[in-house]
C-alpha cells in the first residue's frame, strides 16, 4: 500500500450533489465545492454570465484543471484581456496559478457547469478590477 500525498481520513471519499457545499464565488460564476482539504479543492463552477463576461479573477496559489460538462464557454485572459479560448463538453483546460481571467457563457439555454480540481494552497478564488500580467509573476 502506497501513502496518498493527500491526509484523507478515508479510503474512498464520496460525496453527493446535494451534500455540496456552496461557494466560493465570483460575479457570474457560483461554485459547489465537493471536497476541500489541504492542497486541494474540487468542486463545480456554473457560469451564469450570459449578457456580460464574469469579474476577472484568479487563483493565486493553485493551479486549475476543469473539465466542461455542458454548455460552452469563452475565457479571456491576457496582459490585455487580449487572448480567448472556447471550451465545449468534453473539453479540458489547465490555468496556471495567478492567470487572470474571466468566463461568459455562450450557451443561451442556461446550463452552463464545468468541473474543478486545483492543487495549491489559501484562498481558491480572488477578484480584481481588470486583466493583467499573472499575479505570481508580477510580484517577482
């Protein structure tokens, strides 16, 4: 038997949508957090900014894998809020920590959700006024 890097208390960690726990959020992207422990957190992100983009924000001290499970979205990050990308169901994305960015739904029908894993440590979730260089690296 191999040790997890992780402390879980149990070998199997199971836990149901409604035993969710709501938040963290951010303007136009409430989250469900499943599970939160040191080094993790993983949970479910709802875009419902659909007339407007999200509140740029960023995830200082994790890195973030989320995976679309349906509807489509457009980030946009950059020095600028210059680049943008679409994910669609099925779709994978890696944000490295201290990217600033923000989401707007481009699915009109209101089921928009992806799911979350970040490895990393503090706060998951920070809001800032606008686009900018990532936060990790402008403090260096």
């Amino acid at each position: 038997m191999s040790d997890s890097i992780f402390t879980f208390t149990e070998d199997i960690i199971y836990v149901r949508k409604e035993d969710m726990i709501d938040g963290p959020h951010t303007p136009g992207q409430p989250r469900q957090t499943a599970y939160e422990a040191e080094g993790i957190w993983t949970g479910v992100t709802t875009i419902t900014a659909v007339e407007a983009p999200s509140q740029w924000h960023h995830h200082k001290d994790h890195d973030s894998i989320m995976y679309m499970l349906n509807g489509e979205i457009r980030v946009d990050w950059g020095v600028e809020g210059e680049r943008s990308f679409t994910l669609k169901p099925g779709d994978f994305a890696f944000f490295r920590r201290g990217v600033i960015h923000r989401a707007q739904a481009l699915s009109r029908d209101g089921l928009c959700n992806f799911a979350v894993v970040r490895l990393g440590a503090g706060e998951t979730v920070e809001t800032v006024d606008g686009p900018g260089p990532n936060v990790i690296d402008a403090a260096h």
